[in-house]
C-alpha cells in the first residue's frame, strides 16, 4: 500500500506540472532579450515614438529584459543581417517592421528554425506567415482616407481627376493601404489620373512623380490620394514649386507634426491619427507573453496570421483640435510654432 501511495504522489506531481505547463503560465522572462526591427528613418515615426514607446513598456513589464532596436534604413539587406545579428544574440521574440515584406519571409524561417517567434509590426509578411501581426487596419486607412478626400470633393463641387501616390511596392501594407483607396475612389465619379507606387516611400520620388503629372495634367487634378504624410508632403512640395495656388486638397497619414501643421495651415487636407502608442505597447505585451512560453491569441486573421487591428481615425481642419487635445503623441506646441501660430488660434487650439 505504501507503494501504491508512493506512485499515486508521483504520478499526481507529473499531471500537476504538466497541467500548469499547459494553462498558459508561461515561464520564466527574466533576462531575456527582444529584438524590435523597424525598416526605415524617412518616416520620423519609428526613432521618435515607436522604439522609445516600446521599450518604455517593456521595461514596464520585464525590468531586467533587453531589446535590442536597429533600423535598416529601406534597405532589406540590411534588415536580415540585423535579423541575424539578434538571433545570434539570443534574442527570444523578434518585433520586424519589414523593409520588404517578401524578403521578411526568409527571416521568418531563419527565426523559426531556432524556435524564435516573430511578431510582424506595423507591416504584414504574407509569404511566410509570421507568429502574430499588430497594426492598425491598413485597408480602412487607404479607404478612410480616399472616402474622405472624394466626400470632400464632392461636397466642393470640383470637376476633374484624382493622383494616387501609393507606398512602396515592397510593403504589403502599402499594398492593403492601395487597395482601400482604390476601394474609395474606383466608382466615386472621379476619374484616376495616374497612380504612382513609391520605391522606399521616399517624399522625394513622391515629389518628383507628382512634378511630372502637374506638367502632364495641370488644372484637371483636382486632388491627390497620398497613402502617407511623407508622400503627401512630398505632393503638396511639387504644387508649390509649380506655383500653384491654392495647391489641391491632399492626403496623408501617420500624424506627423509636419503633417498637422499642414493640415492647420490649409495645405493638406487630411491624415490619420494612429496612436503608435497603441500598436507599440500591444507587441510589446505580445512580446512578453512569446517570451514567457505562451501563445497569444488573435483577435482576428490576416495572411493566416493571428492578427490584432486597431482602427484609425481621419483628422482634418474639423477636428483636428479636438485629436490634438486628446492626443498623447503630439502636442499641440509642437504644432502650433512660429508661423503656424495664427492659424492655430482661427482655429481653436490651444498650445
């Protein structure tokens, strides 16, 4: 009897720790290392909000934890020696923002093959899939933005057609971006120009692209679709050169304080607001679960890819007080500078 007893005891530790392994405790973080991967400094974003805001939450939830942040500056080598660099490193969760998001599929395999997770951000990696993908809804974005622009024409009475200035060709969320402003202005009654994909979202190419339409089109553009704040700076920057005056109402996205004060000044029509806290501390929680041994689920499916969307909100002259007040990434001092001062006033916001 005191045998059986023995083993009922053994055998029930076994069941104990098998069942505790499987509940989803997880394990052990402390020390641990994160890579967190973004793919370009065109756009400010990534070295002002997105790296700082993810490692203030992971420092949060792992005090002792290391993440390891590289930028590959648009260039997709670069990103996979960064890649390899962390996964020689030990890092236990990789946060990629791919440059390319075909190529990241090598990446993914690399990082599977040594039972390391990979969290796409921002960006999707459709060929390979990835463990999980945060982002905002890129398709909404490119849809709210186009709704948005052509409600607006319409409601002006314009007569004429639409550029689109899409992101680069090697991001499948400028892709998802694309096909939701196609989705907007395909059957809005506005013809489309011209469209134009953007090699790295270079404001630059944007701008000379936009340049050669202007020669091409003069006064029958009667808006553009910018599927960024960059490219849309970079459009709004060839109307000026071309003097013309007023310059067409404009897109954009992301909430860049250029972007904002553009909007105040009446010289881009619209962005959206996407809060990078939002999306940063969401995988850096996400991180955090890979890295503790459990699974997260997603709260829906992109690319066969458990996936966490969050929606974004269209700022314009009518509200963008009201996000300014509220927003926790820009201020509105930072906005309302020097010449833009006054037409921050007219329009209600306090700095």
């Amino acid at each position: 009897m005191r045998r059986i007893a023995t083993l009922v005891a053994a055998l029930a530790l076994v069941v104990s720790a098998c069942s505790a392994e499987g509940s989803g405790g997880g394990g052990d973080a402390s020390g641990a290392k994160i890579a967190f991967l973004m793919p370009d400094i065109a756009s400010t974003r990534y070295e002002l909000y997105d790296s700082p805001l993810f490692k203030a939450k992971m420092k949060e939830l792992c005090p002792d934890c290391e993440v390891i942040y590289q930028n590959a500056n648009a260039d997709a080598s670069r990103q996979q020696q960064q890649a390899n660099s962390a996964l020689a490193q030990g890092v236990k969760a990789i946060v990629i923002d791919p440059v390319d998001s075909t190529a990241a599929a090598s990446i993914v395999n690399t990082a599977r093959s040594q039972g390391v997770p990979i969290i796409a951000y921002d960006r999707p990696i459709p060929d390979t899939p990835a463990d999980y993908y945060i982002s905002f809804d890129n398709e909404k974005i490119g849809a709210s933005i186009g709704k948005s622009l052509v409600d607006h024409l319409k409601k002006t009475g314009a007569r004429g057609g639409i550029l689109e200035v899409n992101g680069s060709p090697t991001d499948a969320a400028a892709g998802l971006i694309k096909k939701g402003i196609h989705s907007a202005i395909d059957d809005s009654g506005f013809e489309l120009l011209a469209e134009y994909d953007t090699p790295d979202w270079a404001p630059a190419k944007a701008q000379d692209w936009v340049s050669g339409q202007i020669t091409r089109f003069g006064p029958q553009i009667v808006g553009v679709v910018a599927a960024n704040d960059g490219t849309g700076g970079g459009a709004i920057s060839a109307f000026k050169a071309a003097g013309v005056n007023p310059v067409p109402p404009v897109t954009g996205n992301d909430f860049e304080v250029a972007a904002a004060q553009r909007v105040v000044a009446g010289l881009q029509y619209n962005t959206i607001s996407k809060p990078i806290k939002i999306v940063a501390e969401a995988a850096a929680e996400t991180a955090y679960q890979f890295v503790k041994g459990e699974k997260p689920a997603g709260k829906t499916t992109l690319f066969d890819t458990p996936s966490q969307l969050f929606e974004p909100t269209v700022v314009t002259l009518d509200n963008i007080a009201e996000v300014l007040a509220k927003s926790d990434q820009i201020k509105p001092s930072e906005v309302c500078t020097g010449e833009y001062a006054a037409a921050c006033a007219e329009h209600g916001i306090a700095s």
